[in-house]
C-alpha cells in the first residue's frame, strides 16, 4: 500500500512536466523510493504512459468485475434507493451490477462487494404496510407535536395525566418462532425441522392503557362468544388479587359500544381520583370509535382531552406500539411454548387458560421501566418534538469540498463540453483521467437506470392489465355445483373458446361503432339538410320582407306624389281665387268711384268683371260707405 502511494506521488510529479519535454523517470523513481522498497523505472515509465495498471485496478477490472468508479456509482444507486425507504435485496444489487457489466456473476459476488464497502451492511428488515411507510410525512408529525405542546401548557398537564389506549388482538394457540436447542443429529436427519404448537386462531381482544408516570391501567379482555355473558370456565383462575377486566362478543373483536364502555367504566374509574380537578389527555389512534361525537362530547364533559395520532402512525408515535406490545407477544409465546412443553404436547391452551398465561406476560412486559421507555422513545414524555422528526426526515448527503484548483469529474453536458474545450486548450493526464472517469460513472449512470426503467415498464404494465376474471367455465358445460380441479387441456380449451367470445364480441363492437359512426354521419346529414333549408327560407323570407319593402316605398312615393299633385292644385286654384278677388276688388273699387272719373277702359273692366261674377255662383254685395246696398243697373248684371 505504501509502495502504491509512494508511485501515485511519482505520477503527479511526471504529470507536471510539459510536452515536448520528458520526464527524467530514474531521477522521480529514485527520489520516491525509501529504505523498505524500490521504485523501479521501467516499472514507473509504463504506470506514467498507461501501459500497465496497479495490481488493486488490475483486480477490480477482471476479478471485481466492477471497476472502482462503477462501484461507487452502484453505492451511490444503493443509498439513494435507501433514502426513499426501498432498500434493495442482495437480488436486485447483483442485478444491478450484471446490467454495468454485461455478464452473469457469481452467488458470491454481493457478499464480497459489502465486504469491500463498511458503508453498506445487510439485516432483517420489520415488514410493515406501505400505507405506514407513506405516512411518514414530516409536516404531519410536526403538527401532531405542536398539538401536543398547546394541549401540555394550556392546561398544564404534567405527566401523571399523559394515558395512551390501544388495542391488541390475541390467537389463543399461535406463537412467535424462537430459536430452539436440539441435537446435532436431530436436526441434520431431517425429522425435527418445526415446532409443534396447538394452532388455535379464536381470536381474544386486549384493551390497554398506560400513563407516562410509569403505571398502567388494569386490563380489559373481550373473548369470542355466543352472548355477551361469560362462562365460569374462562376466569375460574381468577385470583382475589388479580385486577382485569372482562367481557364477551361474537368474534372477539371490540366494538364502538365496548370502548364507550372503557371510557365511561374502566378509565374514568381509575383515572378522575389521580388527576383531580386537573384535565386528562388521553392519546389514541384514528379509528372511529374514537372519534365520533358521542365519545368526544362524553370526554369533554369529564375534562378529557382526545389527542388522536396522524394516520398509520401509530408505529412511530404511540407507546403502546412502539415499545410495549412486541414484549408482551413474545412473553406470552413463551408462556405459551413453556406449556406445550411442560404437558408433552398432551396439553393445548384454552380459555380458562389463557388469562394465567396473559397475566404472567403482562406483569413481565409492563414494566415501570418499559412503561417510562415506550413515552420516552415517541418523545412524548420528556417532550422531545424532534426526537422522531429527525429519525423520518432525509437529509441531504453532505457535498464533498473540492480543494482549489482541484479537477471535478463532469457530470454533466455542459460540464463535460466545457471539460473538452479546456483538454483540448491544454491537454494533462489528469484531465484525460477525469474525462475516463467521468465516462465509466455515466455508463453505470445508464445501466442502472435502463434497468430501473424496464422493472418500472414491466410493473406499470402488470398494474394497467387489471381485467375483471371470468370464470373458465365457458364452453357450455353444466356445472355441477361441486368441487371442480381443471386441466391444462380444459383451461386451454376454455381460452380459445374465451378468445373466440373475445373475438365476436369485438367484432360486434366495431359493428355497433360502424353503426355509431354511420348513424352520426346520417344525423349530421340531416342536420345539414336542415341547415341549407332554413338557410334557403331565410333568403325567401328576406327577399318577401324587401318587396314588402319596396311596395310600401313605392305607396309611399305614390301617395306623395298624389299629395304634391293635390298641393299643386290646390295652389293653383287658390290663385285662381285669389286671381278673381283681385279682380272683384278692382271692380268695386270702379263702381265706388264718382260716375264721371269712369273711362272707357274701366267700362271695359266692369264688364269684364260682371262677366266674372256671372260665372260665379254668388254675386257680391256692394254697400256705400252709409251702408246702403248699391243695386247694379241691369245691364252690368248681363
């Protein structure tokens, strides 16, 4: 490893001499050699030139099969995946690593790769729901935690009114698989290779409650029964001593009426005396008998807070789950495993049984002291809001600081464009290093994700092909209503009638579409033969309204031109009266004046003038200025 370092050293001092000038590589090798071993210069000048590779390079690219660069692109893939809570198998590690490659490895390769990696480790992981495991959402828990806070000092709750209640399902006869002492040959024969237990699945409910002063609340157990009413057998182990809770329901289960009646009869009883006048918070989980309003309205008439927890976070943030029940389980199975092995398998676990062995779990499991660990580990009691947040929060790797001056590996485009222009300007081996380095990580960059990609394709296609089954008896035969096992030849036979349904069912469809389509292109016909229709009533209608027009125009011309005529008429005639008046007056003025002024033209005038007065309907009468009437001589009558 020294000799490595001491040869490293020897190239970084060859790099720094510049083209057309040559390393002096006997002079390096010689300063870089040391009292324990000798650089050679043969050895040094091909190192330099990339000739020959050192002997860890050598195994990684034909022992390894990964080179060094790939392996830290496949750890970097690993914890990536780890960040998002998907931490891969040993699998699909080696899967990955196949796909950087391109061959097939060994069984042993994985376990050789984590050895060569202290930063990587395998385990046994807890399954849990995915529901759980998308749950885990900071902000979520942060708002649980602030309510937490408000409800302790706005009431100023101390710790001995902090209670949890949850609930635990029991089957009778099933324990927890532990490891087991036998004989060499025993287990090599083949015979021993199980465990026998009784089996029994009937189903006993547990409602417990604990506080964060480290007590707890007597249990309360709902056994499967016809009736709510228990039998004697269940509870004749029953000591004066013991304190519990019992009860009774069809299936085992709880219900919203058996939780009301915890509250109302178990947890106000051995709670309200402790806490006084002070307010209890109790911590629960979102089922909906714990919320409804005839629990909440019931708490908050008895001075009970209800703090319910996030959703599927109950793994996280609830004592009773994070610390209490795996004890309890486990303390029972061995109870349990104690008596299948105490009776010789002769002896199977009942009812009447089964509190001796709960309450020995119980007085092991629940514990002061784990009682005290299960609040301090959600980080409720000591308050600690951060306690759970940091353990669920990703943060981000920490970047590496590059000294000044040093060469960054491109990652990306741009960087690696803008890598060349700067090699080319001033070509280095370390530079050229960088650039092959840079190439190996964006390989295993491609390979890994061609494969995440095709896994990605492969289970999107196997979610989009969801297809409501039919049953496989299709060919037309009779069921008989009995059991039935079908051979490969039926299920064949019955797909191939399934793909001629398909296949007539299909065409049917695309008839109907055809139908579909030509009854909508008929429809859109129609309508365009409705459309051109009105459009053609239209144009007739606009060119009645314009004759109509035109008419009453003309009516309109007519009537003024028939008004002008009459106007003009009418003028004429008023001149022709008028014409006549002009006349009269003349004449009267004539006839007014003395008789010897007359001249022969005014004779003529009056003659005229009787002529005129003739013709009229009416003749005038004239008076003198006494007023009497002048009657004209008969000749001026003529």
């Amino acid at each position: 490893m020294e000799k490595e370092k001491a040869i490293q050293a020897a190239i970084l001092v060859c790099n720094l001499v510049e083209p057309p000038f040559k390393p002096n590589y006997t002079e390096i090798a010689r300063n870089h050699s040391t009292d324990d071993f000798t650089i050679n210069r043969t050895t040094l000048s091909k190192r330099h030139r990339m000739k020959t590779t050192s002997h860890q390079e050598y195994i990684s690219e034909v022992s390894r099969a990964l080179t060094n660069t790939q392996e830290e692109e496949l750890v970097r893939c690993i914890k990536r995946y780890s960040a998002r809570n998907i931490h891969p198998t040993t699998k699909m590690v080696q899967n990955f690593a196949e796909e950087i490659c391109g061959f097939e490895l060994s069984k042993n390769w994985v376990g050789r790769f984590l050895d060569r990696h202290m930063d990587l480790r395998t385990g046994y992981l807890r399954n849990i729901e995915n529901a759980r495991s998308k749950a885990e959402f900071v902000p979520s828990f942060i708002l649980f935690y602030e309510l937490l806070v408000y409800a302790l000092e706005t009431y100023n709750i101390t710790m001995e009114n902090i209670y949890n209640w949850d609930e635990k399902g029991f089957m009778m006869g099933i324990s927890h698989s532990t490891k087991r002492v036998m004989s060499k040959e025993a287990y090599t024969s083949g015979r021993n290779r199980q465990a026998s237990q009784d089996g029994s699945r009937e189903f006993i409910t547990l409602l417990a409650c604990i506080c964060a002063d480290g007590t707890y609340i007597p249990p309360a157990l709902i056994y499967t029964g016809n009736g709510h009413d228990l039998l004697d057998t269940w509870i004749r182990d029953l000591q004066d001593e013991d304190i519990a809770h019992f009860g009774s329901s069809e299936n085992g289960w709880s219900s919203h009426e058996f939780r009301m009646t915890w509250l109302r009869d178990i947890f106000n009883r051995y709670t309200k005396e402790k806490a006084s006048r002070s307010r209890r918070l109790l911590i629960v989980d979102g089922h909906s008998s714990h919320v409804n309003m005839t629990f909440l309205n019931w708490a908050h008439n008895e001075r009970i807070i209800i703090l319910v927890l996030p959703p599927h976070s109950t793994h996280r943030l609830q004592p009773l789950d994070v610390v209490m029940f795996l004890p309890l389980s486990q303390f029972y199975s061995q109870e349990l495993q104690k008596l299948m092995a105490e009776g010789l398998g002769f002896v199977t676990p009942t009812k009447r049984m089964f509190f001796t062995l709960f309450k020995r779990a119980w007085n092991k499991a629940f514990t002061e002291k784990n009682i005290n660990s299960a609040f301090l580990k959600t980080g409720i009691w000591p308050l600690n809001t951060r306690l759970v947040v940091d353990v669920i929060s990703h943060r981000p790797p920490t970047p590496r600081q590059y000294e000044r001056g040093e060469l960054k590996t491109p990652k990306t485009s741009k960087a690696i464009r803008r890598f060349q222009r700067e090699f080319r300007l001033e070509p280095t081996n370390a530079k050229r290093d960088k650039l092959f380095k840079a190439n190996e990580e964006l390989s295993a960059q491609v390979s890994i994700l061609t494969s995440k990609a095709r896994g990605l394709e492969d289970a999107l296609k196997q979610k989009g092909e969801k297809k409501r089954g039919r049953p496989l008896n299709l060919i037309g035969e009779e069921s008989t209503g009995s059991a039935q096992l079908f051979s490969p030849g039926r299920i064949r036979k019955a797909q191939e009638f399934q793909a001629l349904q398909d296949a007539e069912k299909e065409k049917e469809r695309d008839a109907i579409a055809t139908r579909k389509v030509t009854a909508i292109q008929k429809k859109k016909d129609i309508e365009r033969e409705k459309e051109d229709k009105r459009i053609q009533r239209q144009i007739e209608r606009d060119a009645r309204e314009e004759r109509k027009q035109n008419e009453a125009i003309q009516k309109v011309a007519k009537k003024l031109e028939l008004a002008e005529d009459r106007a003009r008429k009418k003028e004429a005639k008023r001149e022709s009266i008028n014409a006549r008046k002009r006349k009269k007056e003349e004449l009267y003025t004539l006839l007014q004046s003395p008789k010897k002024a007359r001249t022969s033209y005014q004779i003529k005038a009056r003659k005229e003038v009787v002529e005129v007065e003739e013709d009229d309907a009416e003749i005038p009468v004239i008076k003198t200025e006494r007023g009497r009437q002048i009657q004209l001589p008969r000749r001026f009558k003529k």
